[in-house]
C-alpha cells in the first residue's frame, strides 16, 4: 500500500521502551541524528519491534514544524 | 526557550513553495534523505525562510509513526 | 511495510479537490459515513487518487477524539 | 457546539483500557470496521465511557491520511 | 455532545482569512494573547464564522507542547 | 532557535503528573483559563518542569479546531 505521507525516514531501532498502553520508539538515522516516536503498545508489539530493526519514521508534513 | 518537542533534526532548506495560507518546506537531512513540512506562509515568512537555510525539522514524538 | 498506525479505514473516494498546495480528499465508507483527509496535493498526485478508487484513511490513533 | 472538526464517525464502545495517565478506546463503525482513540484517562472518565456506549471519533481533517 | 478534548479556549475572532481549500482563524483571548488555527474552509463556512464572534479554540492535549 | 508554530500561550505550571512514559502538565493561563498538555516524562523531565513555573503552551496551528 502506498501512503499519503511524505515523510518516512530510514533508521534503526537504538531504543524501545513499553510502560502501560504506550510505547516509546527511538530511531537512529545514518548521519546519527535520532527521532523519537509514541506509539501505542499494541502498534509496537504487532510490528514485533526489536532493538537493531531497520524501520521508518512516517511522519505527515502537516505535523512537521520548522526552527531556525 | 527549550520546547518538550523531542525530535529537532537539523538540515538545509531544499526548497519552498508558498500558495494561498500555506507553505511547503522540504528539508534536507545530512545523510541525504529529505522531510517535507507544511506551515502556514505567515510562519515562512516570520522566519524568512530562503533556499540554503539551516533548519531544524521539530516534531512533536506523539506525531511519529514507525513503519517495518 | 507494515504501519504502527492503528487506524485504516477502507472506502471509496466520493469527491478530491485539489488547490494550491493542498488536496482535500473525501472517503465513502461502507456504512455510508464519510471522512475528509487533508494531504498535499504531491501526495495526492504521487497516489494518482481518482474519484471511485478504493483508498484507506489512515490515521494514528493519538489523533482521534471521542464525542458522547 | 458545532465543532470544525469534519470527521465525526459514530459507533459503539467495543473496548476501554485506562493505564496511568492515558485511555485506549476501540469504536466498532456500523460497517464492523474499527477505530482505536487515544485519550487521556481524565477525559475518558469525564465522559464516563463504557463498553456498548454510542459515541463518535472525531478527527480533524488535517489528521487524516490516505493509502492506496 | 461531551468531548474528549481536554483543551477549549474561549476567545473572539479576531480575524479570518479564506484561501483555496484551507481557512486562517485568529481568535483573540481575554488575556490578550491570540492563537491561531488552521481548518478546512469548509468548515469556517459551515461555522459561519465571522469577526466578532465568541469561539472556542479546542486542542486535543497530545497537540500541545511545553516550552521554558 | 524562532519556530513556525505560532501558537506560544505563556502561563503557569499549575499541575504537573508523571506515569509511565508520559507526563500531563496543566498551565495556567492569564484570564484563569487552562491548557492540558501530554508531553513524554523524558521531555518534562528534561525542562524540570515544576509547579509554579512560567512556560508556553506551543501548538502548531493545524492542530487547533474551532467550535462555536
């Protein structure tokens, strides 16, 4: 299935953490910045997530603020 | 000021399109793998966002979904 | 790729305006409910969306409200 | 109230989990598709939410994505 | 209908800006600070939203960010 | 760093409850209305949040609906 949004980073998973309905996902990318990600419990159990995984980070442009 | 925002991943303006309200803002990532934001054109504008500029892509972690 | 987005709703694109930067897309579910999504219109353009084509709504679930 | 949210999906309360600080509740839409919320336990208790209940997923626009 | 979203900020529109798909609300909050929000410009048009009018502005918590 | 989102609401820390891998922090805001924020405990932690303390509420503007 393709999907509408735009942004799906490439990474490895450095760290996941479960605690009561949520997940905590942290995604390594190749130049070494990370991206952290809540997800719920059931979402990272029915990807069967494991620290080292290679994943994406998908991320809709309209939740993408900018800094400068 | 320091923001919760936990995912601040820098890179270079790519590009900038601004119609209408909004504004599409592409995001270059040092390992060569682009984000895409959409704000609003008065929020382009506040920052004069131009071609070349450092950046930070800034993303709420609750806003990040994993794909595998 | 599988998506931790617990949310995939299956239904027929009713109605799809694009303006600008954006596209408003409207699904048709089976029980005749229907949700509007707002993406990109590169988005919409890349998934070469057409009146009648069978989609998923996908949204993540810290997205959705409950009304009572 | 009117709201401008545009999606409002009405269903029933198929299941309610409460864990700390957050709510998980599944909406079954009258076409047997569901639809999984993510709330805070306070405003899952302020509506008194129970399995069986009426109620309707409320997603602004902005939130929805499409698949193909 | 009770919501869930924990967040309505009751303020007047201070002004209101309509262009292609999308619609720009400011509304103005008795303290003096403002917010802004961006919805569909169908949805400012079923509202019938005009300057003046007494509003709420409704954010659902996962929306919001801390900064210090 | 500035930042796209345009939504900076200063107020007061007026509660603050950690559980899990999330936080609910509850500000306080000049006209004694008040804003809910769920942040993770890694972020509230990393502000050591407090009672009492001065902060923004920041929400970008796509995530503010309006009710009337």
């Amino acid at each position: 299935m393709e999907m509408s949004a735009r942004n799906r980073l490439k990474g490895t998973v450095k760290s996941l953490k479960e605690d009561g309905l949520m997940a905590q996902v942290t995604v390594e990318l190749p130049d070494g910045q990370s991206i952290t990600s809540i997800i719920t419990r059931d979402a990272a159990q029915a990807l069967s997530l494991q620290q080292g995984d290679t994943v994406y980070a998908i991320i809709k442009s309209t939740e993408v603020m900018i800094g400068k």
